[in-house]
C-alpha cells in the first residue's frame, strides 16, 4: 500500500473512531459495531425463544380445548333415546325441542335428525361453512336390540369460539414473553456497551494511531495505554501483544528494504535472459484467473499480437479455445496442471492454440512454479511444434488410411511380401480365410499356406514357358516381375489343416522410381463357387429323368383326382336331392299343419249345418207346425255358422298367399329404382296397416342411393319388419321407435333396421327366420312373416338378412344387397316335385 493512501486510510479510520462518540448515545450503538450485534442477536433469539413456547403453549391449550369439544359432543348419546321415542312417535314437536335444545350447548351450531330414507327430516341453527366438527350418531328404536337405525342425528360445532379464546391467549403470552425479550436485550447492551465495546474503542484508536506512524516511517513509539485497559484480561492481553507486534513491525521493516534492493538487482538480470530467449516465456498469477502478468518478445511473435501491451491485455484463453489433442478443455487442464505445479512439479504437454492473427499452431507447453513468490507465479515456457505435427499427422493418416483398407476388405485376404517373399502385411481377411494370425505369418513365407506338389507343377509350367529354372518364391512372381498381373486357381492350406480353393492375383509394388519393393497377392476364396458349378452339372444331368417320372406321376394323379371328381358330382347331386326332398317334405307337413286348422273348422262347422237342415227338411216334410223360435234358432244357427266358415276360409286364403309369397317368381318387378323413396313408401304403407299403432320412424337413407332389383320385393321386407316390430317388439306398449339407415359398401348396400323394443332371447333369434316359427300363436299369428322376408332377400335380392338382438335393448335386422341384383334362373324340376 503507498505510503499516501495509508494516511488517508488512517485518518478516515481515526475519524471513525471518534465519531463514535456520538453513535455511542443512540440506543442500539452505531451500525456495524459489535455491541449492536450482540443486541441484535440477544433480541433475536429471546424472540424465537417466545415464539417457540408460546407455540407450544398454544398448542396444549388448543388440544385442551378440542378435547374438552369432543367430550362434549360425547355427550349429545344421552339424548339419543329421547329423541328416537319422539321419532318413533312421530312428535314433531318434541324432537324440535330436543335439537333446539342440543343447539343452546356451547359451540354447537347446527344439529339436523334424518330418519332412514330421508323420509322425514328436521334441523335447527345455520350449519357453518368453515371451521366445523361433524359428529354422526345413529338413532336405534327404543325397544329394539337388532342393532338397526331408524335415523342419523347429524351435529356441527363450529371451531370459532376454540380460535377466539386460543388467541387471546397467545395475545397474553406474546405480550409477556415480548416484554422480558426487551428487558434482557437492554440489560445485555448495557453490560456489552461497558465490558467490551468501550475498550475496544480504546484498542481502535492505539492501532490508527500505530498506522500513521508506520506510514510516515517514523520508528513506532509507546503510546499512553487507555485507563480500561489496566485490567489484565482478554482486551489487555491483546493491547500487550500490539505492543509487541509493533517492535516486530519494525525489525521486518528494516529487513524488507534490504530484501527489495537485492530483489532488485536479480530481477534485473532475469529480466535480460528472459528477452533474449529464443522460447516464449509468459509468467501468470496462480488465481485461476490465467491473465499474463510478464511476456517476453518470442511470445508476442509466438501468439500473433502486435506489440507486448496487447498480448497483456488479451486473456490467454481464448489463444486456446480450440479441441486439444487429448479432448480436454482449457479449464479441465488449467485446474489439474495449476495444482501440481503449485505442488512444485514441472509439468509438460503438448496444446492446440489459435492466435491472434488466425493461425492454429500446436506448441510443447512447459509450466513450472516460480519460487518464492506471494502469490504464487507460475512460469509457462511454450514451443512451437505445428510443423513437426504435421509431418508426423500426414505419416499416420497415411498408414491409417492403409490400414482401415485392408481390415475393410475381410472378404479377401491381402498378403504383401517384400522383393524377397517374407510377408510383411497379413490383413485381418487372410487370418480368417487361412487361420493364422498376423502375428504368425509376418516374416514367413507363402509356401507355409501352399501345397507343394501344386507350387512344383506350377514350376514346370513357368520354366517351359519363361525358357529358365524357376522354383521356389519365383514361382508365384515371375509373371509379376515380367510387368505382367498373374490370375490363377490355387489351393490354400487352413492352419487347421483344411483345403481352401481361391482366386490368387499377383502383382508388382514399386517405389517412386519404379523399382519392384515387394509384391502384393489378394485371393478370393472360390470354394462355395466350384461347389455350386459341380452341384448345378450334377443337377442338370438329373433333371431329364426327374422330369420324365414327374411328369407320369402327374398324368396318374390327374387320372385319379377325375375319377374322384366325377363320384363327388354325382354324390353331392344325390345329396342335394335327397335335401330338398327333405325340404319339400318338411314344408308340406307344415303346410298341411296350418291349413289343417281352418280347413277343420270349416268341416266341423258345416257337418252340423247339414244336420241342422236334414232336421229341418224332415220336419217340413212330415208337416209338423214349424214354430218361429225354432225357425229364428235355425237362422240364427246358420248365421254363426257360416260366419265361421268364411273367417276360416280367409285364414286358408291368407295362408296360401303367404305360401306362394315364400315360393316368389325371381322374374317379375326387376327395375331400377331410388332406395330413400323405396323405403319412405313402404313405412308408410305400414304405418296406414298398423290399426292406428303409435311409433316414431327414423329414416337415414342418403338421397340419390339407386339399385336395380325388385322394388316390390324391397317395399315388402321393410313392411313386413314394421309389422313384425308392431306385433311383438312393442306388444304391450303404446309407443317405441324404428330407425331404418342405409349406406353404400362398394358394390353392395347396407340397410339396417332397427327398433327399442323388448328384443329377444338366443334361443328365439335362432330360430327366427324358420317357417311358421312364431311368439303370438296365441294371437293368430302365422310366423311366416320374417321367414317371407329371408327369403325375399336371399333369393331374388341375392343379398343376407342377420339379426342380432337384447333384451330389453331392441333388435337390429342388417340386411346386405347388391345394387344389381343377380339375375333370375330357371330352376330345374326334379323328379317327384
């Protein structure tokens, strides 16, 4: 610190201290000064104290309370006989009584009786919304031990008179916990004030004093001790040890100034190594803030500025705010290697830097601990080494490129020898094709993995060819060392000791002045090939026989599969005859079932007019007088009698109707026509049938939905299902609904009839399209209406008709049509039909 801005500094101080003069008269002392804190510390914690147990007071006082609530809502039960006679008898009036008098009890805001059901209920007071306890009792009979409840008695205390009384107390308990706090906090800045902080003052101003001594550099002198200060305790120990201090102060004084003249003299010798170093020297402060502190000029040219005050003032992480070689960050490195080096270790590593002028260098960084610096220095010593990196960077880019060559191709194995044959690259697709490993085979030869007799032949070959002796290595190079590219059929032998046939080819490596250095075999491994050549000979040479034995085998099969042909045709034509004779039998008996009846009646009927009119004939004829009331009797006879004979006769007439309506001619009505206007018709067609029937219909049929069937035939199926919803869907009702919807699905149309009505069981939807199959044969009903309708759609409208239904839910008829309809066809005649 300057000697000027010591003055100044001490001065202020001095000030300070005098002026607290008047801060020791307000009530807390100046701000910042211990006794203030003390005091605030002494209020603080008496307040926290307070509060602590004014909150553990308030809290068994409350708990106190709310269980004297509960002891009190405990004994609302001894009302509860009271109350269930007056509910069992009825008396109003008593159980007003009983609740208005369970409301006047304290706290208790809303009681309210319910008997079972809610049948009858009573209450009293205005049930809080907040800051309530609800307690539930059961009402029992009076003279009943069955345990079962006849009402609930429902009671709601409010909490609100609890919380006024809890805090009036806490008001009381704060007030007087609050009061002692104060008390004590002023007895503590009273003791404080006398005991600690006055004597302290007192030291204050014996240390500003010692201040503008040492600055001035005047030799400190005793200085009169403050009368406090007298007593031997703490404070007038540590005024004792200032007094030493300051002797101390002024041997260290004397000492330094020796110290900075030789400081001095050596740094000024540093100073002409350091600038004339060809390396770039930078001195940083160990901070973590890495701001040079020194640079030499090798490290203004090293780093690209302009001049040594610009490299100052540039902060030296960004020369490094690029990716390092070894992937770590500026601030990674700098805290592990500024620990070690302040540890004293030197350390060294290589850094990629991006300097001032744009130019990416890498340099060998040197960092080494300044000795006897405060703070601690750290000397950083850089080197440049971009262009030795590069050279070196190239040479394995190189190699890696090759490398990463060779290990792609792990198909084939890529052997390269030297000019003498011993190998020296053995790829990692020959040591899977022969089974060796690099390791093995680098310095041998290509004979270890040759077979001997074939390399001699080979040999044979060559030398008749070449006109020379050739053996040995020569053997697979010879054509190479001509210039010439050798591709040829050899046989490797596996380490394991298994044939391998490949596809070798040889070829010369020279150098840049084309001297042969080496050569290089790639050979590809052709056994599967050779395989499939020999298998696909083998497999033609079969072929011929193979196909001439199929091709009989097939002929038989044929022969046979005909002959079972034909039988199948001929059985399933017997057995659809023998179906519909079934069929056709089936429908006659029920035919002749339901015409049996009326046809009877008709019978019966008109047997007993007969006698009737032979009676009378007899009696006309023998002359007896003929009396009126006979003669009425008779009439009368013969009326009901031919009345039942016609209502019988129409019943048969209906029944053949619909027995030639399930036999349809497939060739009447076919025309083109519009399906929403179809449908709309035939409802209300329905609607007109129904005898006055209540039901809502709801049409969904897009317009414009056109088909080329029978229209007639469609009409009748929607009235027919209207009918039949009439009849049984809604038996027993006044009113239900029917939806009928249509939509398009490709080349067919959905229509879908739907009704809410009672629905049906499984075992009556299964048989719901069966003939005479009906639910109101009661009623009159014939049960071919559904069945009419089956097969309506399933014969002429060459559609399906399913059902599904609920019960109790409704039931849905889907019908799918084609838009065309199929085409009408003549139905042969069996015998006997």
């Amino acid at each position: 610190m300057a000697p000027d801005h010591d003055v100044e500094h001490n001065a202020r101080l001095r000030h300070g201290m005098t002026a607290t003069g008047g801060w020791r008269t307000t009530l807390l002392g100046r701000p910042g000064s211990l006794g203030r804190r003390i005091t605030l510390l002494t209020m603080a914690v008496g307040t926290a104290l307070t509060l602590l147990a004014s909150s553990i007071q308030l809290t068994l006082d409350y708990l106190e309370l709310r269980r004297g609530l509960d002891r009190q809502l405990d004994q609302i039960e001894l009302y509860l006989p009271n109350i269930a006679l007056s509910i069992w008898n009825l008396d109003e009036d008593q159980v007003r009584l009983a609740l208005a008098g369970l409301t006047r009890q304290p706290n208790v805001r809303y009681v309210q009786v319910a008997t079972l059901g809610m049948k009858y209920q009573w209450a009293q007071g205005e049930r809080p919304s907040r800051n309530a306890v609800v307690r539930t009792f059961s009402i029992k009979p009076p003279s009943s031990r069955s345990g079962e409840a006849i009402g609930e008695l429902t009671v709601v205390a409010s909490l609100d008179g609890l919380f006024w009384q809890i805090g009036q107390r806490a008001l009381v308990i704060l007030l007087s916990f609050g009061l002692i706090a104060i008390l004590l906090a002023a007895f503590m800045l009273m003791l404080t004030r006398r005991l600690i902080t006055g004597r302290l003052d007192a030291i204050g101003d014996k240390v500003a004093s010692l201040g503008e001594v040492l600055s001035a550099g005047e030799q400190p002198v005793d200085l009169p001790s403050h009368k406090t200060l007298e007593t031997v305790d703490e404070l007038g120990m540590l005024e004792r040890t200032l007094d030493r201090t300051t002797m101390r102060l002024t041997r260290a004084s004397e000492e330094i100034t020796a110290a900075q003249a030789a400081l001095a003299e050596s740094e000024s010798r540093f100073r002409t190594l350091v600038e004339q170093a060809p390396e770039a020297i930078c001195v940083f402060r160990a901070d973590g803030q890495w701001r040079f502190l020194d640079v030499n000029p090798s490290a203004v040219r090293l780093f690209g500025c302009a001049s040594r005050e610009a490299l100052l003032a540039t902060d030296v992480r960004s020369f490094f705010d690029v990716q390092q070689p070894d992937g770590r960050s500026f601030e990674e490195t700098a805290r592990s290697r500024n620990a070690r080096t302040l540890a004293g270790e030197s350390s060294e590593l290589e850094r990629a830097m991006r300097t001032a002028d744009g130019r990416l260098i890498y340099c060998n960084v040197h960092l080494s601990p300044m000795p006897e610096t405060d703070p601690p220095l750290i000397r950083v010593t850089c080197i440049d080494v971009t262009e030795r990196r590069q050279a070196e960077a190239a040479a394995v880019e190189l190699s890696t490129r090759l490398q990463a060559v060779l290990d792609a191709a792990h198909e084939v194995s890529i052997i390269s020898t030297d000019a003498q044959g011993a190998i020296r690259v053995f790829n990692r697709g020959a040591e899977a094709m022969l089974g060796y490993s690099a390791a093995e085979m680098i310095g041998q030869t290509p004979a270890v993995f040759h077979r001997e007799s074939e390399v001699r032949m080979r040999a044979r070959e060559l030398t008749a060819e070449l006109g020379q002796e050739i053996d040995g290595f020569e053997t697979f190079v010879a054509l190479a060392r001509r210039g010439q590219s050798e591709t040829r059929n050899w046989t490797y032998v596996r380490k394991d000791g298994q044939p391998l046939r490949v596809s070798l080819t040889v070829s010369a490596v020279c150098d840049a002045q084309g001297a042969i250095v080496g050569f290089l075999g790639v050979a590809r491994d052709i056994t599967q090939q050779l395989a499939a050549e020999g298998d696909l000979i083998r497999l033609n040479l079969q072929l011929d026989g193979r196909v001439r034995e199929r091709t009989k085998a097939l002929q038989e099969s044929t022969e046979r599969l005909q002959a079972a042909l034909d039988d199948l045709q001929h059985t399933q034509v017997k057995l659809v005859q023998a179906e519909k004779l079934a069929a056709l039998g089936s429908l006659v008996a029920a035919i002749a079932h339901q015409l049996n009846t009326p046809i009877g009646n008709c019978l019966i009927t008109a047997t007993a007019l007969s006698e009737e009119t032979a009676a009378m004939r007899r009696q006309l004829a023998e002359g007896a007088p003929l009396k009126r009331s006979s003669f009425t009797q008779y009439v009368d006879t013969a009326g009901d009698t031919t009345e039942l004979i016609v209502r019988s006769l129409q019943r048969a007439a209906a029944l053949v109707a619909h027995f030639k309506q399930i036999a349809v001619d497939q060739r009447h009505e076919r025309s083109e026509f519009d399906l929403a206007e179809a449908v709309t018709q035939a409802i209300a067609i329905a609607r007109a049938s129904c005898n006055g029937a209540r039901f809502d219909t709801q049409i969904e049929v897009p317009p414009g939905l056109r088909m080329e069937a029978y229209p007639t035939a469609v009409e009748q199926v929607i009235s027919d299902l209207v009918s039949n919803a009439v009849l049984h869907a809604f038996s027993g009702r006044d009113h239900g609904t029917m939806r009928v919807a249509a939509r398009q699905d490709g080349e067919n149309v959905v229509l879908s009839f739907s009704d809410d009505g009672c629905g049906m069981g499984e075992d009556i939807r299964r048989r719901v399209f069966d003939p005479f199959f009906t639910t109101g044969l009661a009623r009159g009903h014939t049960g071919l209406g559904l069945s009419i309708c089956y097969n309506l759609v399933t014969g002429p409208l060459g559609g399906q008709m399913e059902v599904s239904s609920t019960p109790g839910v409704g039931t849905v008829f889907t019908l799918t049509l084609p838009r065309k309809a199929p085409e009408p066809v003549s139905v042969p005649v069996l015998p006997g039909q």
